[in-house]
C-alpha cells in the first residue's frame, strides 16, 4: 500500500507540483500518474465504494483508480483554488475553496455542478476541515498568504450550515493548517505559530470535539525537523501522519509519542497525504 502525498508548487516554493508515491520504507518510488491535468495538487481522498482516488488539482477534481489512471474530471472549474478535500457522511466529494472561502460539494460522479454549503468568505482562510459522527462540520480559519485570517475551529451543525459556531477561539498557540477528526472523536489540527514565521513553533494540537477544551500537544520532540506541517492522516496501523516540508512525520496517536520522518525529500512542500490500496 504506497503513501501518496501531493506535493505543491508556485507560491509554495520550488515543489514538484506533482502527486507522489512511497513505498514503505519511504523510498520515493516517482509519480503516481503523469497526468498532465495534475497541477499544484492539494488535497486527497478515497471514494469508499469504488475505492477511487479523488484528488484537487488546480482547476479541476480528478478521480484515480489503482494504477493512476483519471477515470473522472469535472472539467475546468473556473476560480477553483482548491485546499483539501473529504468525503461527507451524504456521499458527495467535499471541496474546500481558497480564494471564495468557503466549502463545495460535488456528487462523486463528477459530472455535475457542485454547490457551496456554507456562505462565501465565512472564514479568512480556510485551512482543513473534516465531519464528525454527528455530521457536524469542523472548519479550521486560519491564516493567508496574505497574512490575514484568524486562528479557530469553526462547527455548523446538518440542520444549518449557515450558522457556523466557534469550537475553539481563545487557544493563543493555535494557527491551524489542516484538521482530521480523531478515530477517538476529537478534532486534530497541525499548527504552525506564528504563521510563516522563521522560528514558528510547530505542533499537533487535540481539542474536545464538544467542549472545544485543548486536550493534549504533540510535538517532534527533535526527532524531525517538522516545519510547515500540513496535511494530516491516521494510518491503518493507527498512528497518525503529517506531511511537512521536507518530510512526512508519524506520530504513535495513543501515546502521543513522536515516531520521526518515515519520509525525508527536499523540495517535498507536502501538502495532503494518504495510504492507497494498490
């Protein structure tokens, strides 16, 4: 089962702009498709029935079958600017949008026009988001590139997504970049503070999916250089997974215990990743 992460490019430095495959010794075993349509790509998901891979690429959403072969494409999306993407508890592909600042969902077939569930510009900047048990939507708000934002987690309950309510708001050492929901329930972020910044301190933080309440810090503890943390993934074995510059680093969850980089390659400006059956 190779590790695929997508690695960014453009803004985000000199990256390969591509989607790429690992084994599991964390070899680097190249592209895991050379389609032409994968630009800047972000965000990663599998289909839970078909087992496709659903992939935001700069313009468009792809799905992949096992060999990397696009099956579906919605065609040109003009003004997409995608950041991560998940699969809600209705089916639909969930996509969130960087530049209208906001969530689109689009039926896993791909051929029809999505819609967005929540307001335009309801946060600064989107930066992760993920549903609960109860099909709440967790929004990470954080900061931009053009360094304006906030640092929070935003919940919007099934019955109305236009009321988004604060989770978090008041942690002063949170500056989210991507969230995943816990097998546990609780919601998970990579933070990185002060956003940009040379010394930023760096962390996986665990709120209370209901109280909001910080419940625990990971941290690298040296075993990784863990800098501009980013994508998040819990792995079949249960460890959970951040992709970083440079880097994929894997952390024991039950413990909190940080396992080191399972992947080192420069140049990586990891962005999403993800365990695909092969």
């Amino acid at each position: 089962m190779p590790l695929l992460v997508t690695s960014a490019s453009g803004l985000n430095g000199d990256g390969y702009g591509a989607l790429l495959a690992f084994d599991h010794a964390g070899e680097l075993l190249g592209a895991f498709s050379n389609d032409s349509r994968i630009a800047d790509p972000r965000g990663l998901a599998i289909e839970p029935r078909q087992r496709l891979l659903f992939l935001n690429s700069a313009d468009r959403v792809l799905a992949l079958d096992t060999s990397g072969t696009v099956v579906r494409d919605t065609g040109v999306i003009v003004g997409l600017n995608p950041g991560g993407g998940v699969f809600g508890p209705d089916g639909r592909y969930y996509a969130g949008l960087r530049s209208a600042r906001t969530i689109l969902a689009l039926s896993p077939d791909l051929n029809r026009a999505g819609e967005h569930i929540l307001p335009a510009g309801v946060v600064p900047f989107p930066r992760g988001f993920g549903f609960d048990a109860a099909g709440r939507l967790l929004l990470a708000s954080g900061i931009g590139p053009d360094g304006k934002g906030d640092d929070a987690i935003l919940a919007s309950a099934p019955a109305d997504r236009t009321r988004p309510r604060f989770l978090v708001q008041h942690d002063p050492e949170l500056s989210p970049l991507d969230l995943i929901v816990a097998p546990n329930g609780n919601v998970v972020v990579s933070s990185e503070r002060p956003f940009g910044a040379p010394d930023a301190v760096t962390s996986v933080r665990e709120y209370h999916t209901e109280s909001g309440r910080l419940v625990r810090v990971l941290s690298a503890e040296g075993l990784a250089a863990f800098r501009k943390p980013r994508g998040l993934r819990f792995g079949g074995d249960g460890n959970l997974y951040c992709v970083a510059q440079d880097e994929v680093v894997a952390f024991d969850f039950r413990s909190g215990r940080c396992l080191g980089a399972i992947v080192q390659l420069s140049r990586l400006h990891g962005q999403a990743l993800i365990f695909f059956p092969d």
